[in-house]
C-alpha cells in the first residue's frame, strides 16, 4: 500500500510539473508575441534609391495560410472563436483563385 501510495505520489508530482513547464511555455510565447506599432521606420542603406510620394510601389503577397478565410468567417486572431473554414472545400477553392491570380503578376 505504501509503495503504490509512493509511486502515485510520483506520478502526480511528474505531472504536476510537466503541466507547470507547458503552462510556462505558453505564457512565455503569449507574452512576447509581436505587436508591431502602428507605423514602423527603417533604415536605408547608403547610396540605394529611395522613394519618393510620386514613385509608385507595387508589393504582391500571397498568404496562403488565410487562404480560405473569407468575410463571412471568424478567425481566432482577428478576436474570432473559429479556426477552420465553414467550409472544406473553401480552402480548395481559393486556393485555385491565388493560383490564377499570381499568374497574372
């Protein structure tokens, strides 16, 4: 009786603190998770052109990783509770659109 009131003992502690690093890990990556400001500064290495307000800039981006998010969905990190489309399909969907779309560019 003693032993298995020992080892349960161990068990419990094991658990205790393993539930204690994961926790810990958790709070660490909440904690430190970037916010960027608002309006963020660079600096420009010397003898490169820079732009000007009349210069024209055209960046394409493709994340796929919202790609089948639409406006009738709710993400988790936008505030929202869900994290996969109401649809399985939308994901396919969409990401033929992307394909089409970057081949334009």
């Amino acid at each position: 009786m003693a032993k298995t009131k020992k080892y349960l003992k161990g068990m419990g502690m094991f658990l205790l603190v393993l539930m204690g690093l994961i926790l810990g890990v958790l709070l660490f990556f909440t904690l430190r998770e970037y916010r960027p400001k608002p309006i963020e500064t660079t600096d420009t290495p010397s003898g490169e052109k820079t732009l000007s307000v009349e210069d024209s800039l055209r960046i394409l981006t493709c994340n796929t990783g919202y790609g089948s998010l639409d406006a009738s969905e709710d993400f988790f990190m936008d505030g929202g509770s869900r994290v996969q489309p109401n649809k399985p399909e939308a994901g396919r969907e969409k990401s033929a659109w992307y394909w089409k779309v970057s081949l334009c560019f």
